[in-house]
C-alpha cells in the first residue's frame, strides 16, 4: 500500500533538494510556513528565505524583482490570497514580462479545512487562466507535486500550482513523468471521459466502481495541467467516448470544466457536463461534510454521469 | 553622458546635470507633442531626479544595460513614463528615434515602462503601488549575493496612498536594506485634486522615520541639492534603506500648465509643442527638425 501523502507536506523536502544543487533557488512566505509546511526550508536555508510577513501584494512584487536579477523566486501562501489580494501584482509585476515567479497556493477550491468562505479559492483558476503568460497546475497528489516543484526550477515563466491539504494515496502512475499541457489517464474507458485533477480524484474512483455495477465504463483523465491544457486529449476524448464530465475543485465556471469547453465547442462539439461549486459562496466545515455540501461525493459524480449518460 | 561605467563616487558637474535635465524636459515635450498626449506633469516633475541618477549617482554600462553589477531604476510611479525614456535616450541607453515611437502597438516606449520591452527598463509600473516593492525584491537580491549594486526608486505622492507602498515601507528596514534608495516625486498634486484634499500624507518625514528609514529632503529641481541628498542616502551606513523627499512642482517646464491641476495628462498641439520647445531654450533648428519629422509622419 503506498503511503498517503499531503502534497503540501513534501513542498519543503523538494524545495531544499532544489535549493542544495540550485543557489538561485529563493522562498518567500507570508506568515504561512507552519500550515505550508515549508518551515524547515527556512531552517536549512535562512539566507534564502524571505518572510514577507501578511503582505502578499508585496511578497508578489519582491519575487517578481528578485526574479530579475537571477533568482527563482518560490512564492507562498493561501490561494485565496495569492490569487485575489495579489492579483493585479501577479498580472503586472509578473506576467506583463513573463517573469520567472513560482506561486505556491495552498489550501486550493473549497477543501481548506474549516477556515470557509474567506479562504475558499473558488475563482483562482478563472484568474489565474485568463493571465497571459502564466501557466496553472493543480498535481493529483504528493507524488506529482514533488515532480512540479522540480519541473518548476526549470521552466522559464510563471507557473501557478494549487497545493492541497490532506493527505491521499497516490493517483499518479509509476512511471508518470509531469509535463506542461500533458494529461495522464488514470482508467482506461470508453462509455464517457471524466477530467479530473487533485482531490477529487479519489472521489471519481470512488465513482468509477459505483458506475461500473452499472455497467458504465468511464475513462478518467488526470488533467493537472489546466493551462496549458492537453487539448488533443480533449479532442480524443470527444472522439472516443462522446460525451465529457469535469470534476472542479473550484466554481464551474472559469475552471477546468471552462477550459475543456473552450476546446470542445471549438474543436469537437459534444456534451460537456461541468461538476465543480454550482457559482456559491464557501462554508466552514470539514472538508467530507464540504464535498456533500458542494455535491461532490462519489454517489454525487456518479449520479451525475448516469445523468449526462441518460440525456 | 559618454562615459561607460558612471561610478558613484565622482564629482557632480552640477552644470551638465542641470543640461541634462532640461534635455530630458525637452524630450519629454517632443514625445508628447509627436504622440498628441501624455502625463506631463509627473513626467516633468521628475526630470531633475532622473538627471541626477542617470548622469552622476548610477553606476550603469549604456552599452551593456544588462551588466548583472549595474545600479537599478525603478520608476514605480510608472505614468512619468516619457521622462524615464528620455532619460534613457540622454544615457545613450536607447537612442532618440526610438521616443518617437511611443503610443504605437510595437513601441518599446509603451505608455507605461513594460520591462523586457525597453533596454533600461527594470521593471513593469503602471499600476500604482508596485515598483517599490520590486526594488526591495531588487535590493535583497543584491544583499543574498553579497553584490554592491543599489536600487533607486521613484514613487509619487498620490501613489503613496496605496496600501502596498507602506507594506513596502514596512518591510525595507526589516530586510535592512541600506542598499535602498526611494525617491518621493512630492509634487503635491493627485490627479484629480491637491494630495493634501484627495489623501495627505502628512507628517510624511516622521511616517517614514517612524517605520525606519532614513530621510533626506531636497528641492527636487535644485540638481546640488539632490546631489547632496543621494550623496547623504548613499553614504549613511546604518543599515537603513532611505527616502529622498523631493519637492517639486508637477508639469515643471511647460508653462502654461506648470503647478496647474490640469497638467496630470495632457493634450498637446504641434503648435503648444514648438511654443513650449521655444521656452525650454531648444535650438530653433532642432524644433523645425522636430516639426518637420512628425508633420510628415500624419
């Protein structure tokens, strides 16, 4: 059985193996550490960690400098405030020249424990999507987010990665390599494909065998790079299954589901079925009680693929 | 400005700064008068700052601008654009036709300074209440380094008013940054209305003392009083960053709109443009040259 793992408690082991071969590698934090976990990155390296307080705007607009004169600035805090507070610094001090900035954004979607509504990123992939020049991931788990972390030290741009919370098993295949614009396929299937990513894929597996009794045999699709978006296996899908289902830790519109339609209604009409937060505000409360509320249990997604099916 | 490497330490040419600054006004007013508009009041409140950087306190490569041991600008009141591009012209860092360019899609001289767009532009402003804190992420690159190149940043008064600059002025002594220079543009005049009715931000000497800088005042068009003040911000060595107050007067060097509310952005005619060229002492061939270059481009 492999060990279940919070991607955001193998953040500061990647970060410190990064930062041991690389001297460029620099984390900046706003007050976070302890929740992100990546306190012991400020303990092996001091020098290299900027506590920026709760600042984020100003964290934002450091990093993008010190990206500028050589470093690869590593940026974290809560999505909510990476995405909101500091927006207009990501899309100016950072996009506008593609500068080489790394957003950690933890406790992604509606999953971040019982803090509710105020700390719920609901919009941040809408946001973040619509920048030009940044790049969006959300890894299926701490598997994948130990590869993005280093994927990220060598690509030249900005990158925005949703860090989640809890600790899952592992989604990823053994040998899964991450890539920009790259999908993973989780289950082969052929009756409908289900795009996923992160949390919510333990609950689409979940769904898989609810379906299956039923006779419906899903493809799942890991589609942890939002954008870019692995648009030929969005048109593969349309071809070989038919009909889509998304799965969004986020609000449906301006998600994945969003991303996948703009390709589908482009390339490959057929129906799209979005599941993600139905345009409603956040709740506090723990985050099981949060996919009932949200409607995005397992019974939830499989009901609503036999709907999708039936219609 | 033809010398390669500007070192820091040199003797001020008060007089030659003082050329240069009224170079960069007249350029300023030829950009506006060849793109129709611009922001002349911030851009010309500050051509006096921007003399004194470019042509005695920075220490930077016009042939290399990007020598990793250069000295940084940030223009964080990023609307005085045309100032820093014709500073940049005066350092030899562009050259003048490419002012000229401004307000067209593919113009490195976009209407606020884009970096990687503009050789010398070190960092994309516009949207107020940014470039300070990216001279700190500057500046702490610098000090994690262990390199001794300093950062100079312009903010303005009415961009004072945004919450990140004073996050900002929070965080610049913590990092101790004495390698830190912000210069504030104090023109006294928001765009809509004086800054003492939009937003004071007054007693501003002891805010900033108060949250741990060094403060030097100048008047912002007096080039021996500026040299003075970054003399003192470069040489005092307390592990302090430092705020130059510069007082000066928004749209300073076109008359009819100097110390006037409206000067914030500008319409500006051929005609207003060679009066305004005229009054700036720019040689009368130089002015028809102008004239004659941007009435064949319409």
């Amino acid at each position: 059985m492999v060990e279940k793992i919070a991607p955001r408690a193998v953040l500061a082991e990647a970060l410190i193996e990064l930062a041991e071969k690389n001297p460029d590698i620099v984390v900046l934090d706003a007050d976070f550490n302890p929740a992100s976990m990546i306190t012991p990155f400020r303990d092996r390296f001091p020098e290299r960690f900027v506590q920026c307080g709760i600042a984020e705007q100003n964290m934002m607009s450091i990093a993008a400098g010190l990206s500028t004169v050589g470093f690869i600035p590593f940026a974290s805090t809560i999505a909510t405030f990476c995405s909101r507070r500091a927006c207009d610094q990501l899309a100016v001090s950072v996009c506008i020249s593609k500068l080489n900035v790394k957003v950690l954004a933890l406790y992604p979607g509606f999953l971040v424990g019982t803090n509710g509504a105020s700390h719920q990123s609901m919009e941040d992939i809408s946001i973040m999507r619509a920048m030009p020049n940044m790049t969006v991931v959300h890894p299926a788990d701490a598997y994948e987010m130990k590869q993005v972390v280093k994927y990220a030290a060598s690509y030249q741009g900005p990158m925005y990665i949703r860090v989640a919370r809890d600790a899952y098993e592992k989604f990823i295949p053994d040998d899964y390599e991450f890539e920009l614009g790259k999908s993973c396929v989780l289950r082969e299937g052929a009756d409908v494909t289900i795009f996923v990513y992160g949390e919510l894929i333990e609950d689409v597996l979940k769904a898989i065998d609810i379906l299956s009794e039923k006779g419906v045999n899903p493809r799942v699709v890991n589609m942890s790079s939002i954008k870019p978006i692995d648009e030929d296996a969005i048109v593969k899908a349309a071809e070989e299954t038919g009909r889509i289902v998304t799965v969004d830790n986020h609000n449906i519109i301006g998600g994945m589901g969003s991303a996948v339609c703009e390709v589908v209604a482009e390339k490959c009409p057929v129906k799209v079925k979005r599941l993600g937060v139905k345009d409603i505000p956040g709740r506090s409360g723990k985050n099981p009680d949060m996919k009932k509320y949200f409607g995005l249990t397992a019974q939830d997604i499989a009901q609503e693929v036999m709907s999708c099916l039936e219609n | 400005m033809k010398e390669r490497i500007r070192m820091s330490k040199e003797t001020a040419d008060i007089k030659k700064i003082e050329e240069t600054a009224n170079r960069i006004r007249i350029k300023v007013v030829k950009m506006i008068g060849n793109a129709g508009s611009g922001h002349a009041g911030g851009a010309l409140s500050a051509a006096d700052i921007l003399a004194v950087l470019y042509c005695h306190v920075m220490k930077f490569d016009p042939d290399n601008p990007e020598w990793e041991d250069r000295d940084r600008f940030i223009l964080s009141k990023g609307h005085g654009a045309f100032a820093l591009y014709s500073a940049l012209s005066e350092a030899g860092i562009i050259p003048e036709k490419t002012l000229f360019t401004a307000y067209s899609v593919t113009s490195p001289c976009q209407a606020h300074p884009e970096k990687g767009r503009c050789p010398g532009v070190e960092m994309s402003t516009g949207a107020l209440g940014q470039g300070l804190s990216a001279g700190i992420g500057m500046a702490i690159g610098a000090k994690i380094r262990k390199k001794d190149f300093r950062v100079y940043v312009v903010i303005g008064d009415g961009e004072s008013n945004e919450g990140q600059i004073w996050e900002a002025m929070m965080s610049a002594p913590k990092f101790k940054l004495d390698n830190l220079v912000a210069i504030l543009d104090y023109n006294k005049l928001a765009l809509s209305d004086p800054i003492d009715e939009v937003m004071s931000l007054e007693p501003i000497a002891d805010k900033a003392r108060a949250f741990g800088w060094n403060v030097f005042d100048a008047d912002g068009h007096n080039v021996k009083q500026l040299v003075e003040a970054f003399e003192k911000a470069n040489n005092t060595k307390n592990s302090k960053p430092s705020l130059i107050i510069a007082h000066t007067t928004k749209g300073k060097g076109i008359s009819y709109v100097e110390g006037k509310q409206e000067c914030h952005a500008i319409v500006m005619t051929l005609e207003q443009a060679e009066a305004t060229l005229k009054e700036l002492g720019c040689p009368q061939k130089e002015i028809e040259k102008y004239l004659s270059f941007v009435k064949e481009k319409k």
